[in-house]
C-alpha cells in the first residue's frame, strides 16, 4: 500500500494507470503535440477523464537518440503545467526527470512523486533529495543514456542482470533514506532492449515480485510492438499496446504507464477480472 496525495494505492487489489503527458518537441510518440501549455492542460484534462490515476509529466524526451537539454529549459516546459493542473485537481502527479534540481522545483510546484528512468543513476544529488523531499520514486533500469543505449543490449543473464541492477538501486535508495515502501521498480522496456528482449521481460515479469517493491512497465506505442506489427506509426499501435499491458497484469504489473489512457482502461478492467481474484 501506498499514499500518494490524497489517493491510496492497493497494490495487487487493481492495476493502476500512469497517463503520459510529454511536455516535449522530440518525444516519440507525441513529441510538439503537448508543448504548448494550453495544449497541455487540455491534454491533462482528457486524460484524467479517461481514468488516468496518475499523470507523468516529462519535458525531456528519452527516446532512443534524443540529445539532453538544460535544467533550465527542463523546468520552463514542466513548472507551469505541473502548476496549472494542480490548481484544478488533486490527483497524483509524478515529474519524469532524472535531475534532482529539476524533481526539487517540480515537487514545490504541486508534483507528488519523481520518475527516474536512470534509476537515479544519472544524478548523484537525486537519491538524497527524494529522501529529503519524502517523496516516492520509480527507478528503471537502463545502460548507458538515451543516446548510446541502443548499442548497449548484449547481455549474458538478461533478466538477472536487470534484477541485479534494480536490487542495488533499492538498497541505494534505502540507505540514502528512503522509505523502502516509497520505492516502485520499472524494469525499462525498450530501454538499452531488442525487441525479443522485451517480450522475454514480459514473460518474466513475475520474477522481479521477489524485490518486494510495485512494478511499474512501460510498454506504450514502443518500438518492439511496432516490429510484431510491421507498423511503423506509434499511434497505430494502440491494440498491441492493449495486448502488452494485458500481458504484463498477467505476470504481477501494478502500474502500466500509458499514452492511451481510454482503451488501456477498458483492457484493465477486463484482465483484473481475469487475473485478480
């Protein structure tokens, strides 16, 4: 169980949906369509009627390829809608950043919760300001950075290695003070993974319930469903986004993070039905 604002999270009771809201110009899937705060905020809006239970928002792409940007422009695309949502709603909002200045200022403007695709690797100040802050964090797996990682998907133990890395994480995090019950893993689908890769992540899912944390996966639009469907738009993936995520409630999933808030929630409500008895 988890409290995040004033919202309780059962974890195993239901699965819980992450709306995407990517306040970029090079995000993947969306990238400009969301920049604008206007388009933001409506975007926001659309997706919490859908039945977003959390939104997470991003003004860094960390697409395959993507270049960093500075913590300035960071926090000029995410600080004002952090702020507008949270002046007409109280629901949970993570910030996706892997710089703890960036995690610091969006928690002060109303976010609740941190999303670190590096695992908290990539800022050695992100550990002790989420520990400061009280705040939760998810800490994905991922090698190298967006730019390089890619190149970095051979592995001897694939699912082992991934465990490894998210167990050192944890006690990391931990021993930095913070509340091991305020700690959700992500295993990094499409993160420094081929396409076979994230469908064997899928499969062993269950696996990473032994770290005792939430699993949070990320399958939406992803470039592994695009191949299986010989489709190359992402928002054409929709269907096979469904099929993931219905996969990953099957193996233990307690938050799917999603563009399609709509019809993931139509697919589960169907699978916690199936699998939650």
């Amino acid at each position: 169980m988890m409290n995040i604002r004033d919202r309780t999270f059962n974890w195993g009771h239901s699965t819980y949906l992450m709306g995407v809201l990517n306040v970029t110009p090079d995000s993947f899937s969306d990238g400009g369509e969301f920049s604008a705060p206007n388009s933001a905020l409506a975007q926001a809006r659309y997706l919490l009627e859908a039945g977003a239970d959390i939104l997470d928002i991003g003004g860094q792409s960390t697409r395959p390829g993507s270049a960093d940007i500075s913590k300035e422009e960071e926090l000029d695309r995410v600080l004002p809608i952090v702020n507008s949502i949270r002046q007409e709603s109280s629901v949970p909002i993570s910030v996706d950043t892997t710089k703890a200045s960036v995690a610091r200022a969006a928690v002060a403007a109303g976010a609740d919760m941190v999303n670190d695709i590096s695992g908290a690797t990539f800022d050695p100040e992100m550990l002790p300001t989420v520990a400061e802050l009280g705040v939760p964090i998810v800490l994905m797996h991922i090698r190298g950075t967006p730019q390089t990682m890619q190149r970095m998907t051979e592995y001897q133990d694939l699912v082992g290695e991934i465990y490894e890395f998210l167990e050192s994480r944890i006690a990391a995090a931990v021993a930095a003070g913070i509340d091991r019950t305020k700690i959700i893993v992500d295993p990094g689908i499409g993160f420094a993974k081929t396409s076979n890769q994230n469908l064997e992540i899928l499969r062993r899912l269950a696996e990473f319930r032994l770290l005792g944390c939430p699993i949070l996966v990320g399958p939406s639009r992803k470039s592994f469903i695009g191949h299986i469907l010989n489709q190359p738009d992402p928002k054409e993936r929709v269907w096979g986004t469904g099929a993931a995520c219905c996969a990953a409630i099957s193996f233990g999933a307690d938050i799917l993070r999603v563009h399609d808030v709509k019809e993931m929630r139509d697919v589960c409500r169907v699978a916690d039905a199936i699998f939650r008895f």
